[in-house]
C-alpha cells in the first residue's frame, strides 16, 4: 500500500462496518427484526453501493473493501428481515401444544 493515509481508511471501514455484526447477530438469535427499518436498509445500501463506485473509480483500496462488505451485510438484513416477517409468531410454541 503506497498511501499511509489508506491504514485510516482501512480502520475506518473496517469499524463501521463491523457495527453492523451485532444486529445481525441480534436478529439471528430472536429471529426478530421488527425494530429495524426497511428504509433505513434501503438508503444506507444506496448510500454504501455509491461509497463502493466512488471507491472503484478512485480505485480506494479501502473504500472498496469496505463497502463491499457493508453492503453484503446490509442485503444479509434485508434478508433475514424479510424472512423472519414472514415466519409464524408462535412457531416454536404451537409444537408444545399439540
């Protein structure tokens, strides 16, 4: 890496998008993610595919890392979100009762 300020940059990403590990971990665990927008998802997606293009254009090692991952977390919500809507509220306690 020929630019020192890139090792900002890579702390930078690398802690941003590691801030969205413990929604996903949160949502994985109560199968609920009620609480969080689809418009939130939506427009920080944008926002982090714009990140990604600028990053390629400028050819940003660490913008493109970064936003790469970020938005693959992001789409892991979007999922995970829109599966878990869809799933039965008392799944788990309709078993017991049969």
């Amino acid at each position: 890496m020929d630019d020192p300020w890139a090792v900002i940059g890579l702390i930078a990403g690398t802690l941003t998008t590691a801030g969205y590990i413990p929604q996903i971990v949160k949502g994985y665990r109560t199968k609920k993610l009620d609480d969080v927008s689809y418009l939130l998802l939506l427009l920080l997606g944008t926002g982090m595919t714009l990140w990604l293009v600028y990053g390629l254009l400028l050819v940003s090692l660490p913008l493109i890392i970064s936003n790469t991952i970020a938005t693959g977390l992001v789409v892991l919500l979007i999922l995970m979100k829109h599966r878990y809507a869809r799933r039965p509220r008392n799944a788990g306690h309709q078993q017991g009762n049969q």
